[in-house]
C-alpha cells in the first residue's frame, strides 16, 4: 500500500465482497452451540490470535441474554502456561490440537484464524477436532490454505495483506456478536 486512502480503498473492496450466507452459517452454529450447551474453542497466532482472544471476549460475555445460555467459549491461546508447556515438551505443532483433545467432546466447535491457511498448529488442530466430531470453523486469507480444505465453514478474505485480512476478521465476529445479541430479544 502507498498511502493511507489505498488502505482503505482496499478494505472497503473487501467489505464489499463479504459472504454474507457463509457468515449467516457461522452466526447459525454458535446459536446452536449456545442452545445445546456446547463449547466454542477458538485459536490463531499472532494477530489471528488476538483475535481469537477479542472473539471469545465477546461471544462470553458480550453475548449474554437473561433467557437464554451462555455462549461457552475458551481461547486455546489464552493459556500461556499450558501453550508454553505443550510447545516445550511436544511441540509447537501441538500448541492447540492436544488442549483441544483434553477439553472437547463431540458436537462441539473449533473455530480457527489464520491469514495464511497454512500454520501448522492451526492445522494440526482442525484434524484433531475433525477426528473427535467437531464442527470445524475457519476464517482465511490469502488462498485459504489447507485451513479451507478442513473447514466445514470456510470464511475467506480474498486479500494478501495481513493487516486487511486481520481488519477484517474482527470486524466479521463484531457483525456475529451483534447479531447474537439481539436475535432473540
């Protein structure tokens, strides 16, 4: 990008495109996790992590409703001692899918970002929560990644720009909280 209105002249492209059915499908799985008491797992690295941690802030608390349950959301990669832990004694790779072994049962959800598609803990982590009968949820950028072949829904930000793809992302699990807010006052 060479200047600040390039940037958003960008994002505004991308904001434009967003698929609105795939977002609908997501919002539709979290309203149904929340109605059968299953939990919400969510990860990613770096940024994508940040944004995990901002998304299950929100779906925890900023969801609640006095007449319906609460979203049971964990953050994998909010747990720095048990995140150092696993990467120190089994490895990075590992960061993710074996929390994810220890906490999840079948018919929860896994819910992965990654601007890539492709890091291998992320991946490692959605073939654990496929092997264990999760439904497996994946926000992309770039090409997608392998993280788009793992997904039961994939949602892909066609941009090869970190800062878009992140920018992105959050803005798309704001949209998600709101709308689980007010579906059912």
């Amino acid at each position: 990008m060479n200047s600040l209105a390039e940037y958003f002249s960008h994002a505004a492209e991308l904001y434009r495109a967003l698929d609105f059915e795939k977002l609908a499908r997501v919002t539709a799985a979290l309203e149904r996790a929340r109605a059968e008491n299953r939990r919400v797992f969510v990860f990613g690295n770096g940024g994508s992590a940040a944004t995990a941690s901002h998304f299950a802030c929100d779906l925890g608390k900023g969801t609640i409703q006095p007449h319906l349950p609460r979203v049971k959301v964990i953050c994998l990669n909010d747990n720095l001692p048990t995140l150092t832990a696993y990467a120190n004694d089994v490895g990075f790779d590992a960061i993710f899918s074996e929390p994810l072994i220890s906490l999840s049962e079948r018919g929860d959800l896994a819910l992965a970002f990654s601007a890539s598609g492709n890091s291998p803990n992320i991946i490692r982590a959605l073939q654990a929560a496929r092997a264990r009968g999760l439904l497996t949820i994946g926000f992309s950028g770039f090409t997608g990644g392998k993280l788009a072949e793992l997904a039961d829904i994939h949602v892909h930000v066609p941009s090869h720009s970190y800062g878009h793809v992140e920018d992105v992302h959050l803005a798309m699990c704001h949209a998600i909280c709101e709308t689980l807010k007010i579906a059912h006052k």
